[in-house]
C-alpha cells in the first residue's frame, strides 16, 4: 500500500508561482516513476510532468517552460513548481504513481488562478 499527500496548492494572480509537494510512504526513488495530473472542473483528468527514477522528465505542451517536477529522494517527497501561471492552469492536482501494477492517487491540491 503506497500513500500520497499533497500539499501547497492556494489562490494566486495570474503570472505567481506556486510549489506543489507530493509526501510519499516511502523513498520515492523506488518507483519507477511519479506523475503529477489534473482535473479542471468539467475536463477529464490530464497528464501535467512525470518524472522516471533515473531522473528523466516529460511535460505537457501546455506547462513546458513554466512548471519543474523534482524528486527528493531523502524527503520521500515530489514537487511541482509552477511558475508564470495562468486562469486556465486553475484545476485539483493529483500526485500519482503506479507499484506492482496498482495506481495510486493522492487526494489532490486545488489550485486557483485568478485573471
């Protein structure tokens, strides 16, 4: 069983930053990878970064150049940093990674942007 816990999201004006964490049960360097998702109101849930354990990263179209996904190994935790945000990046975001075949979801951070 692998627990998730996010933390950090808030109400920011359009151009702000916020840091996401993702506290993991355990290391997070033993899953092969961790991903932070989305789910804007009305708008099916969307891949936002994933990180893999060697360290390699993907983003979507839309945060590439704005939000960094880092792994801290000693803190068994994951970050979002989202910079230069936008009122369309306005969602719950969902830490998640996949153990033996199982997904795990934490309960998910709201974000607001405001214009």
């Amino acid at each position: 069983q692998v627990q998730l816990v996010e933390s950090g999201g808030g109400l920011v004006q359009a151009g702000g930053s916020l840091r996401l964490s993702c506290l993991a049960s355990r290391r997070v360097s033993t899953f092969n990878t961790m991903g932070w998702y989305r789910q804007a109101q009305g708008k099916p849930r969307e891949l936002v970064a994933r990180i893999g354990s060697s360290g390699n990263t993907y983003y979507a179209n839309s945060v590439k150049g704005r939000f960094a996904i880092s792994r801290d190994n000693a803190k068994n935790t994951v970050y979002l940093q989202m910079n230069s945000l936008k009122p369309e990046d306005t969602a719950v975001y969902y830490c998640n990674t996949e153990d033996w075949g199982t997904n795990y979801w934490g309960q998910g951070t709201q974000v607001t942007v405001s214009s």
